[in-house]
C-alpha cells in the first residue's frame, strides 16, 4: 500500500505529529547516553518498544502500518533499536564492559532508524500537498509519481501490472445543462466511488478535468478489466441529484493496458488513452483492453 492512498486527512494527522516523535525519540537516545557515557540516572527512559515517547504516536497507525509500505520499515527499525539499548543496559546493570562493536551495532541501526524517519517525513511531506482540492485524490503529479515508483518495481521484479483512463462522459453536457457547481459535485461523487470501489493496494488520481487514472499493481489484464468492469456498473447505477431534484445519469468510458517489459511509461499511458477513445468511438460506457 501506497501512502497516499491512507487518505489526505490520515496523511495531514500523521504529519502533524511526526515531528514531535521524532524530537521525542532523539531526547530519549541522549538520556540513553548519559546514562551510559555519564551514569546519570534513566528518568523518563522506556526499555520496551511499546510504551515509549514514540510508539504512542506509532500506535495512533495501527490501522495503517502492516499495509503502507513506506511506515512499516519505520517500525521494525524502532524495535531494533530498543532491542539493542536493552542489550547496551544489561551490560552496563550487571558491570560488564560495553564493547566497541555492541555499541557500534546500536548506533548503526540508530542511524538506519533516523534515515527512514527522515525518508517518511519527506514522503508525508511531499504526499499531503498532492492531492486535488476539489475530489481529495492524488492530483496528477502525485498519481504520476505513484506510476513511476510502481513501474520502476515492475522493471526490477517483472509481476502484471495494469493501469486505466477513465474519462465521464458527456461531462461539457452536465456542466451546460445544470451548471459548474453539478459539475463540481459529479466529480467529487465519481472520485469517492472509484476510491471506495478499488483494493487497498490500488490507486486513483485525477488525471485532468474529467479524466481519472488507475493504477492497479499485482494485477494480469483479466482481472483488471473485471475490477474495471465493477467500477463502471457501480458509476452507471450512482444516484446524482441537482438542486432541482433531478437525476443526473453519469457513465465513464475505459480504457485498459498493462506494463509491458521494453515499454516505456508514456507509451503504455498512451496505449491506455488509445483504448479510452476507442471505449468512446464504440458507444460509451465500456471498458476497452489494449492488449499491448
């Protein structure tokens, strides 16, 4: 799972406190050393990994952790690091020298700790300014980006992969006949659905204007177009209303492709914008696969 798919007000809360648990766990590493280095007495020190200044702001993730790849290195590291401090500490509480390599092995992992806290607050950082203001999905510079680190996976380790353009048809038509403000809402209502209609591991982004792209990793061209497929019968069947009380029909168009070895990522969106128009030409509201 992607970070950005936990959603920007998940993204904003972590954000917010990120910096303070970091400011916490390099207070509690001091108190670690003059203890060690200085004999000072451990005040405010935790020996587990469960209970200190940090994870209690890790435990707000826990619904998170086990399925954001860029948290869950954070993690495992954190443990690491108390577990060597407490092998630092009994050496020190039953009078046995610490040796160089012991405490080399904790700083080493301390070090690694803070490279991938610094690496997850800059992808935090660089994430909450990525959405689209108007539906709360990946704009297209953050949905782009997603693509570009899922393809440079698919490169290094091979797998399927596939990607879709969606476009809402007759949109000009919604925004002509009811208005900008319907049209506004229309994409805030297609956006929630194709979000809440994807896998946890999936992601969507507004493309532009009224056109969305979908990134569906560890997925082979028939199960991405039955996913796809789902995704347009549950648009066709939103209710939309205006302020008039009257039903606005919506459909999208689709177009399917998959990442193809010696292609590039340009040319495998564009096979996907090829299938999209293609969706269009044969009536609308249909999923076209470019079997590229």
């Amino acid at each position: 799972m992607n970070i950005c798919n936990l959603g920007p007000k998940k993204i904003e809360s972590i954000s917010e406190n990120l910096e303070q648990a970091k400011i916490d766990h390099i207070q509690w590493v001091n108190i670690l050393n003059e203890y060690l280095i200085c004999k000072q007495p451990l005040v405010s020190f935790s020996k587990s990994h469960t209970t200190c200044s940090f994870a209690q702001w890790y435990s707000l993730l826990e619904d998170v952790v086990l399925k954001c790849d860029e948290i869950m290195p954070v993690g495992d590291l954190h443990k690491e690091v108390h577990a060597l401090a407490n092998i630092l500490l009994m050496r020190q509480k039953e009078g046995h020298p610490i040796t160089v390599q012991e405490y080399k092995a904790f700083i080493h992992v301390e070090e690694k700790f803070l490279d991938a806290l610094n690496i997850l607050h800059s992808s935090v950082t660089s994430t909450k300014h990525g959405f689209d203001f108007l539906t709360n999905i990946p704009n297209r510079g953050l949905i782009e980006l997603i693509l570009e680190k899922e393809y440079a996976f698919f490169e290094r380790n091979s797998g399927n992969y596939c990607i879709a353009l969606a476009d809402i048809d007759f949109f000009k038509n919604v925004n002509d006949v009811y208005g900008h403000f319907v049209g506004d809402n229309v994409l805030k209502i297609v956006a929630k659905q194709f979000s809440s209609s994807l896998r946890k591991y999936d992601s969507v982004g507004r493309y532009g204007g009224e056109e969305f792209l979908f990134c569906l990793p560890k997925t082979h061209l028939t199960e991405g177009k039955n996913i796809i497929e789902r995704v347009r019968l549950k648009i066709q069947n939103l209710p939309i209303h205006t302020d008039k009380d009257e039903g606005v029909n919506i459909t999208c168009s689709f177009g399917l492709a998959k990442f193809t070895s010696g292609k590039s990522l340009s040319e495998i969106i564009s096979f996907a914008d090829e299938a999209m128009y293609f969706a269009k030409e044969n009536g609308r509201n249909r999923v076209e696969v470019c079997d590229n």
